[in-house]
C-alpha cells in the first residue's frame, strides 16, 4: 500500500495504472475510519482493480464554530485498517495542496444544498462539493463509493457530477449501524456511553415512521409528529430537524409513501448527529 500527500505525485501513479488498463474505485473520507468506511472499501475492492481511499479532513466544509479542530485525527490507526482491507492507495494531502489559492474556486449546488443539514450548516455543502470536485478531478474514479448515512452529501455530489460533466459512477451504500440501531459516524467517538444509548432513539424514531407507514398511515405531518414524540423521551436529545422527503429531489411530502426518505439530525449532548431512512418499496 502506497502513502500519497502530493497530488501530483498520485496523478502520475495513477496515469501508469490507466495506461495497464486497470479500474479504480475510490472512496473518499475524513478518516477516523469505522464499520461503515471499511464497508464502502470493501465494495470498492470487490468491484475495481485499484482502491484509492483519501484521507482528508476538509475544513470548507466545517463551519466557524464547528468541530474542525477536534475532529479525529488517526492517521496511523486509519493506515492500518486500509492495510487490512487491501486499499492500494491512501491520499493523504495537506489543506495547502487542497486548496492553493487564498480567495479560490468554490462549487455551489443550488436549492439541494440549502435545506435540511444546509440550512442549519450554511456553506457545509459548497465545501462538501468543492472538494469532491476537486479529489474527482485528481483521481478521476471509475466508481466513487459514499454512505447513505450522508444522504443529502450523496444527492448533492450526484447533482454536481451531473451538472459538471464529471464522469464516473457513484454509489451510495447503505448505512452500518450498532447493535442498538446508532448509525456508524465518525463523531460517535465524542459520545459517553449514556448518550451512545440514548443516540438510538434517532433509528427507534425511524423505525416507528416506517412502521407507521407500513400500517397504511401516509400524513407527513402527524409521523413527523410521532416520531419527535419518541425523540423528545430522551432528554439528551434535541432535534434540529425531522423531514418526510422525496428521496431524489428532497422535496418535502404531505404524504409520505414507500420509496420516501425520513431524514433527521438531533444533537446528543454536544454532538450533531444525522441519520435517514428510505421506506423501502417492497412489502416489510
Ligand atoms: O463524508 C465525508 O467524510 C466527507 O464529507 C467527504 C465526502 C470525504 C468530503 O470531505
């Protein structure tokens, strides 16, 4: 496995690898790497001949007052898990590659990027897709591979791919939980024990909006209801918001119905979490 920081370094490593025709699936992270990274890797490896995993804590896409700082940083821990999975390359680069200009170019998708996680995180999502962008036209993947834990970062970076002619496939794949139901999140790692139970509310709320729905219940309103019932037992928990969406346009639905996508943030105790369901189509 082969440790990159430089980008121009990576392209060449990658130039060679085109020229022996190989396929590459990327996986792009943060690091502090779990469950959920080493199951986007593994889809990554099962379906290419070359896995790049970058490593890279953006900090456009962390706002003033936000946990850039504090996020984990596990360089050596993350290496070893890569080493593991048989990850061909890890990019590692500093902010100054990332970003070389002090005023620079940024990437903006518009409407999607404004609701939900964007209004309460303004300019989370441009920094989201300005480096995408940015490690898309540095690795220039055959498939990138992302969480759909992360369902409004997926739906904005497909927008973008599509709207700027980036090639290359994208998959999303689905969320790695606890035993309890919490969602796999690098941030878990800021949560005591107490709150790591009390953060499975968040699914539990989700559960009971898919069961909701599944015994034929379709008004938006009253479920959202129900499921800020459920949320506000726990009292770590404060919700930012519970929406019933279209799970491609993120438009938000009066009815919800199979195929719909129940998204929610919470703050446990200090921490931000997110988590989502799409209601699945076929008989539960
Ligand atoms: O999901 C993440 O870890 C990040 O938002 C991403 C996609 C690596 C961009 O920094």
């Amino acid at each position: 496995m082969k440790m990159i920081k430089k980008i121009a370094a990576l392209k060449k490593e990658i130039k060679a690898l085109r020229q022996k025709h190989k396929t590459i699936g990327f996986v792009p992270t943060m690091g502090a790497l779990h469950a959920g990274h080493v199951k986007l890797i593994r889809c990554a490896r099962k379906q290419n001949s070359i896995v790049i995993v970058s490593i890279f804590v953006n900090p456009a896409q962390f706002g003033p007052a936000e946990d850039f700082k504090k996020y984990p940083r596990t360089l050596l821990n993350d290496a070893a898990v890569c080493r593991k999975e048989g990850v061909d390359i890890i990019f590692s680069p500093s902010v100054a590659q990332m970003y070389p200009s002090v005023r620079g170019t940024y990437v903006t998708v518009e409407g999607l990027s404004n609701v939900l996680c964007g209004a309460g995180r303004p300019g989370h999502f441009r920094g989201v897709a300005t480096v995408v962008t940015k490690l898309m036209n540095i690795v220039e993947p055959d498939t990138m591979y992302l969480g759909q834990k992360d369902a409004q970062q997926a739906a904005v970076v497909k927008r973008m791919a599509r709207d700027l002619f980036i090639s290359g496939k994208i998959r999303v794949i689905p969320t790695v939980r606890q035993k309890n139901g919490l969602a796999l999140s690098s941030r878990n790692a800021y949560l005591s024990e107490k709150e790591k139970n009390d953060a499975a509310s968040l699914y539990q709320s989700l559960m009971l909006a898919q069961k909701l729905v599944k015994s034929g219940l379709n008004d938006a309103g009253l479920i959202i209801r129900r499921m800020k019932g459920l949320l506000a037992k726990f009292k770590s928990v404060k919700i930012d918001y519970v929406s019933v969406l279209d799970a491609q346009t993120f438009i938000p639905l009066k009815k919800a119905k199979r195929g719909c996508l129940v998204a929610l943030a919470a703050r446990v105790g200090k921490t931000r979490l997110i988590d989502n369901i799409v209601i699945p189509k076929s008989s539960l």
